[in-house]
C-alpha cells in the first residue's frame, strides 16, 4: 500500500511503538500518583452524629467532631497522609473582627486535639484565616470602607495560628493572603517553641469564583455577599506576581507552598516548582470539583476517569501533592487498582 507519510523520521522514528501495549505504556510513565499525594479537606461544625449535605458539593459534608473521628479512621486506614480541617461557625459567634478564631477551646482547637489524640500518626492542618468567623466574610478586619486592614489582620491570624498550633496541630496553612504574615506566624510560633509545626502558605492565591461552593459550606457566602476579595487576592491574569508572593513567603519562613485554585493555575504550579524547587501543593477547589460531579451526574464524564485524569495532571505539572475533595474516593480506587 502506498504511504502518504512525508516525515523525513518516519518511519524509523514510530513513537506509537511504546504506546503499542500496556507492559510498555507502564514502562514510560512519566508521573504516578499514590495516595501520599493526597490530602484531603474537610468541613467541622459543632453538634452530635451530624453528617450534612453540601448541596454544591455532592459528596461532600459537614461533620461533627464525633462523626469526623470515624471519617478519619477510613483515612488512616487508606493512607491518606493528612487532613485539611475547616470550620463551620455558629452564626452567632461571628464578630466584625472574628475573634472566635483565637478561642482555645473553640470549635478547631477541640477538633485537632480530638484527631491527635485518637490517630497521633494522621497529619492535621488547620486553614489561617478569618472568614468563617467574621461577620462581612472577609478574611481580616475592615475599615469603614470595606477594606480589608493588613496589619491588624495579622496579629489575629498569629493568635489563631498558635493557638492551632497549641492545640497540636502539624502544619498551619494561612490562606488570608495578607502582606508579612508567613513572617510573623513563624517568629511567633519559634517565639512559643513551635519549632516544629509546618508552614503551608498558600502563596499564589487567586480571587477566584472557583470557591463558590466552599463558600457555601462553611456558611460565608451569605455574609460577603456581594463583595468580593481582589484587594488581597491575585488577579488571574497574572503570572509573574505569583513568583514574588512565592518568593516572600520563602524567605520568611514557608516550608510548602500551595497555588490555588488548580486545574486553571496548572502554569503557575509549573512556573513556581521549576523556580523554587521547594515542597509545592496545589488545592483542587470546590468549583472544581462541582464541575465534574455535576458533569458525571447528568452522564457527560466518566467520574472516576475524569477524577484520575485530572489527579495526575497535578503531578505532570510538578506538583509534590493535591489538597482534593476527591482524597478519599481516589485513594480507594488507587488501592483496588494495586
Ligand atoms: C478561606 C479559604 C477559601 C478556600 C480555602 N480557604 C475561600 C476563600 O478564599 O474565599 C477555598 C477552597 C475551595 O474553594 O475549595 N480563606
């Protein structure tokens, strides 16, 4: 049969051969994703035996302290390296100035107690951020005009963050986005001999609409209402500022740094590992994964594969692990599959 192939290469040159059978497409694989790259985020609300819907987040729900020990257990059980804690505030707890987040025995502290003490060897990270606890749902303290203030913000976050870290926490993960805090929660935390609780900065933090449905489960939708967070979060436009925040929050004192949202931001992930080389994760958000459960549940995607797909897509684009709400469902799958 007559070719039409014009490849000067071709057809010494075949790069279908490797792809021909499976021993081989294992053999050149590039990227592999196991269950230590996963980490996996959870919403804590106050009560007894309570496991509740998120409505945009099929799958997705908010536990009690007791119910979230049993959802920790099946984690341990899989492998699953660490859990992102969130919290859900009673409305009535929540001031202009968000000063729950600072409460020993509020809702976070007693939950990473509770978690550390029945799994000790399950890592636990706490989010660094006021917007569950504020009363508009910005992540610091407000001027007259909106505006979210810097400095005063930081101190509270250092007083969240240690007493996150007081309650044992391992990793501290600020997500506020404000000038100098990666600075200060460290000082304050080798200051109180914390020298060993982590550092995950959320460095490269975009204001996104991606969170909408996190925003709906932990209750701050309805008070930022209409306003919006583009006076400290990144522009999406842009690329080169995510290397300056990533460089900062290095310097004082990150030992990780996160870029979020993810699949959107695969570039940044990208530009950030080949610049910095450092432990770097990427969050997977809420809008992400409504996107494809949405998608699976009116049969336009295959779930699992679309889980999978979008899992390692992570790892191609150098990210050392994925804050996912998908943890659980794909480190089970990964265990079937070994
Ligand atoms: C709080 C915080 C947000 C997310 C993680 N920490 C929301 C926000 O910044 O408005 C979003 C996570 C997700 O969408 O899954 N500062």
């Amino acid at each position: 049969m007559t070719s039409f192939i014009v490849s000067a290469d071709f057809p010494i040159a075949r790069p279908r051969r490797n792809r021909r059978d499976e021993f081989s497409r294992r053999l050149v694989r590039e990227n592999v994703l196991t269950v230590n790259d996963l980490i996996y985020p959870v919403f804590v609300r106050e009560g007894q035996g309570v496991r509740e819907p998120v409505p945009s987040m099929p799958g997705v729900v908010r536990y009690s302290p007791d119910t979230l020990l049993a959802a920790a257990e099946e984690c341990v059980a899989l492998g699953i390296p660490v859990l992102a804690l969130f919290p859900v505030i009673d409305p009535g707890l929540k001031t202009p100035d968000g000063i729950e987040a600072t409460n020993p025995d509020g809702l976070i502290p007693r939950t990473v107690a509770a978690l550390k003490k029945r799994f000790p060897e399950l890592g636990i990270l706490t989010d660094v951020a006021l917007d569950p606890y504020t009363s508009h749902g910005q992540d610091g303290l407000i001027d007259a005009d909106g505006y979210v203030l810097n400095e005063p913000t930081v101190d509270i976050l250092t007083r969240q963050a240690l007493t996150q870290a007081a309650a044992g926490v391992d990793i501290v993960a600020p997500s506020d986005m404000m000038d100098g805090r990666i600075g200060a929660v460290r000082q304050a935390l080798e200051a109180h001999k914390h020298i060993h609780t982590r550092i995950m900065a959320y460095s490269a933090k975009y204001a996104s609409a991606f969170y909408g449905p996190f925003r709906d489960a932990v209750g701050s939708a309805v008070n930022l209402g209409k306003s919006n967070k583009a006076t400290y979060q990144m522009d999406p436009a842009n690329r080169n500022e995510a290397l300056r925040e990533v460089a900062l929050d290095i310097r004082e004192g990150a030992d990780m740094v996160m870029v979020k949202p993810g699949m959107p931001y695969l570039d940044i992930l990208r530009d950030v590992k080949n610049a910095f080389g450092m432990p770097t994760y990427s969050y997977q958000v809420s809008g992400e994964y409504a996107m494809i459960k949405a998608a699976a549940a009116n049969g336009w995607l295959d779930h699992d594969k679309v889980m999978m797909e979008s899992l390692i897509a992570f790892k191609r684009a150098g990210g050392d692990g994925i804050l996912t709400y998908f943890a659980v469902a794909a480190a089970k799958l990964l265990k079937e599959q070994s």
